[in-house]
C-alpha cells in the first residue's frame, strides 16, 4: 500500500528542491539577520517617526466608525453557499451544520471585503471575470458537470444568474487575497500571510460590526427546527433489515413515535458496506457509483424501486428501501424534496 | 536541533503526506513550508522529530482544508470544472496511477486521513488516536471501514495485492 501511495505522489523532487531552499533562506534570515541590522533598527524607527510627523497633517482624516465602510452581511451569498454545500457533497448534511460552516465563511467573506476596503487592496475585475467565463465555458462542454449543474439549479430553484453572482462573490474574496499578498510583497510562506490577513480582519470586522454580526447568526439560526434528542430503542424484529448485522443503524422514537437514525450519516456508509453492489447497480453515474450525493439522491432510489422488480435483487433493494424511509424521515427538516 | 538536518531529511516526505491529504502540489508546497516556519519559530524540545513533524502537517493540512483557498477549489470541484494544479492532479490519478491510489483518493477525508496514516506513514493505530486526538476504538472502526470501502472499489487482483501486505 505504501508503495501504491508512493506512486500516487511522484518523486516531487523539484517541490523539495524549492522548499527546501526557501526553508534555509528563511532560517538564515531568522539566524543571521537580526545581527547584520542589529544597529541599523534604531535609525530607521527614528527616520520613520520623523517622516510620519511631516505627512501627517497632509493625510486624510482617520478613519472614524461614522465613516468606516463596513460590508453588510450578504444573507443571499450564505443562503446558496449552505445549500450548495448541502446538496453538492457526497452526503447528505444537517442543516444545523452547514448553517454553522457558512456562517463561518460567510461572516469571514464580508471581514475581508471591509478589511481591503479599509488597506485599500484593489479587486482584479478582470481576472475574476475572466475565472468565472473559463468556469462556465467548462461546464458548457462537459456533459456530467453540464448535468450537475443543471440538476442543482433546478432543486435549488436557482437562475444562473444568481449563481455566477455567488460564483463572483466568491471568487473575489480569494482575489483579494491574492492582491494582498501581491502588493505587500510579502516574503517567506504565502499561508503564514494568509492565515495573519484573516485574522485581522475578522478581528477588525468582530470589533466594528460585532452587533450585525449577532443579529445575523441569530437569524440565520432560526431556519434550524429544533428537535428532542432521540433515545435509542431496540430494532424491531419485523424490519427487514434487521437480518442483517445492523447494529450501526441505531434507531430513535421521534415525537410521533416514528423511527428515525440516531446518526442518519453513517446510512450511506453502512449502506455501501452491506449491499456494495446493489447500489453499484443502481447508480445513475457509473464513474461515481459511491457518491450518493443528495442531488441523485432519488435517481439512486427510483433505480433501486426498479430493481425490486427483478428477482435477484428483490430482497436485497427492499431492504434499502425500508432503510431509505427510516433515513429520509431523518433528514426531512433538512432538506425540502424528502417532505 | 538540527534545523538543516531536519530540511534535508524530512522535507520530501512531508511533502508526499501532505500532498495525500490535499490532493493539490503547490498547497502541500505552501504547507510544508509553514512547518518548517514553525519548526524554525519553536522554543519546543522535540523528543520524537518525527512524530513531531508530522503531527505538526496534519495540523496544517487539516487547516488549509478548512480555509477559504480550499473552499474556492471545492466551489469549482464539485460541479466538475476543476482547474489548475488540482485539475491536472486529477488527470494524472485517472490516467497514469494504481487503481489502488485511485480508490484511496475518492474515499471520505475521514477514512482517506486513516488509510494514509496507517499505511503510508506506517504509525499505529494508538500513535493515529493520538495525532488525531481520537478514541483508539474510533481510529480502529474507520480503518475497518476504511478498507471495506476499498475493497468494493477495486477489483479482485488489486485486492489480493492489498491485503496480501498484511
């Protein structure tokens, strides 16, 4: 396996040239450095005070909290970045916990905007659209990403102009990183950089738009259905699937007393390992059989109804069917087409 | 320390590892170089350089995956129009490598992360809970799981290959 893995990698040889190389550039610039300029820090502390002093009636005002430019928190942008989150990956997701990642990045999104718009780091225009038209030029002449495109417009209601926009959005944020780095001319690891740039602006942001920011996670919050935790009951000896060995699928009584998954995530995984080939069969998309993503979600089951009709399949696709009423009662506050 | 020693000795190897948690060169690039910066930076006594080493580029990896650089590839990558290095990674797992390596890079990151500690960086399954800070029951239950997954993802001889390492 090591071996297999090894092959995977390469040698990479020119990569551990180039970091090994900056690694002892950075090393000796940590070592020696500081003595060469020992002397030299005092002088220019004092030469830039004294240049601070003469520019500083020509400046502009500083910046005052009436005039700081904060960017609004855009509820549209966290809206699809959740719910592509939710139906793009290879599983399905709470809502809670894709409300919580995008909440993250989202605040962080409009951190970075006011942050650059407070450092003045221009936005390459250019170079996102010129991103975005390779983007969609791709999806325009590859017929799987055509269909997964499309299938997640249509479930998610969504023009394709509202999701270029999203695709903009995005792709400006990591622009302005890009022209942070660049104009600073900053040396050593770019993600060193990178990590510092976030930092502070979430720091500058959390500090001037921290009440936005509350009302907003409070709000956004408010789309998750609370629900009492399940306890664990015994499997009911009349589930089909109960023949087999189960014991992942823990079942709960919810408040209608139905069953549902007390870790509906684990189904697809269980799924795959109980009855690999079955799902093999019915996946729309041979070249991503295990990806029981969300988006095929009922192209898998309607698969699945069809092999119920052939007989040697039968037992074996009732069974996933009795699993996939139990899973999709689990998920349904999460995702509309399961109701 | 031996900060030189450690360059010349480690650095194509955390590289490899980190390249297998990221699936992207210039990332793992940009990572190890943030290990090295840290390494360089720490006031640590390391006792096992090379346990140190790599927990510190699990650390990172997990970090870039977490970040707004990964989020952006994924944006692309999950509706297919993947490009750049990520891209031309791809291609080359689809076309030139093992079955085995392609089934490992399509597993779930859990099982994926398992798989690569185990096998790649040889570390047993306390060592894996430890740099995870995961139960050992945990670590064990994905490694199972991990080489379930695998085994329905490859064919018969490649399997016989695998298994017959243990």
């Amino acid at each position: 396996m090591k071996n297999e893995l090894d092959k995977l990698t390469g040698p990479m040889h020119e990569e551990t040239k180039r970091v090994q190389q900056k690694a002892m550039e950075q090393y000796y610039g940590h070592k020696y450095g500081r003595r060469k300029f020992r002397w030299g820090y005092p002088v220019v502390i004092v030469l830039l005070l004294c240049f601070v002093a003469m520019i500083y009636p020509l400046q502009k005002p500083e910046e005052t909290a009436s005039n700081l430019y904060i960017e609004p928190l855009d509820e549209q942008y966290f809206l699809i970045a959740a719910y592509t989150e939710q139906y793009n990956q290879g599983q399905f997701k709470k809502l809670a916990d894709v409300i919580e990642n995008n909440l993250y990045f989202t605040i962080e999104r409009s951190a970075l905007l006011t942050y650059a718009k407070h450092k003045n780091i221009k936005i390459d225009h250019e170079l996102i659209e010129k991103n975005i038209e390779q983007s969609l030029s791709y999806i325009e002449n590859n017929s799987l990403a055509k269909h997964k495109h499309e299938k997640m417009l249509q479930i998610l209601n969504l023009s394709n102009d509202a999701y270029n926009d999203f695709l903009i959005k995005t792709a400006t944020v990591n622009t302005i990183v890009e022209s942070f780095i660049e104009e600073q001319d900053l040396k050593g690891p770019k993600g060193k950089h990178i990590a510092q740039f976030h930092q502070e602006a979430r720091q500058f942001y959390y500090k001037h738009a921290a009440k936005e920011i509350e009302k907003f996670e409070r709000d956004q919050r408010t789309r998750v259905i609370e629900k009492t935790p399940l306890v664990e009951v015994p499997t009911p000896e009349t589930f089909r699937f109960a023949e087999k060995d189960h014991k992942a699928l823990n079942l709960g009584l919810n408040d209608e007393q139905q069953y549902e998954f007390i870790n509906p995530h684990i189904t697809f995984d269980y799924i795959w390992g109980t009855y690999g080939p079955l799902i093999y069969e019915a996946a729309p998309f041979k070249e991503y059989p295990f990806h029981f993503e969300p988006l095929f979600y009922m192209d898998y089951k309607r698969n699945i109804e069809q092999l119920a009709l052939q007989s040697k399949w039968r037992d074996e696709a009732l069974e996933v069917l009795e699993i996939l009423e139990i899973f999709e009662r689990s998920y349904k506050d999460d995702y509309p087409f399961l109701q | 320390m031996d900060f030189e020693r450690l360059v010349h000795t480690y650095t194509n190897y955390l590289l490899k590892l980190s390249f297998l948690y990221v699936k992207d060169r210039q990332a793992a690039e940009d990572i190890v170089q943030d290990v090295w910066l840290k390494v360089m930076l720490s006031k640590n006594e390391i006792t096992n350089e090379k346990s140190y080493l790599v927990q510190i580029t699990v650390n990172q990896c997990k970090d870039y995956l977490k970040s707004w650089r990964y989020k952006k590839v994924r944006v692309i990558d999950v509706l297919g129009f993947e490009r750049g290095t990520s891209q031309q990674d791809e291609l080359i797992i689809l076309e030139e490598k093992s079955a085995v390596g392609k089934a490992v890079w399509q597993l779930p990151f859990k099982y994926r992360e398992i798989i690569i500690l185990y096998y790649y960086d040889t570390q047993t399954v306390r060592d894996i809970a430890f740099t995870l800070k995961l139960a050992e029951g945990t670590v064990k239950t994905r490694l199972i799981k991990a080489r379930k997954l695998l085994k329905e993802q490859l064919n018969e001889s490649d399997w016989e290959v695998l298994n017959s390492e243990e």
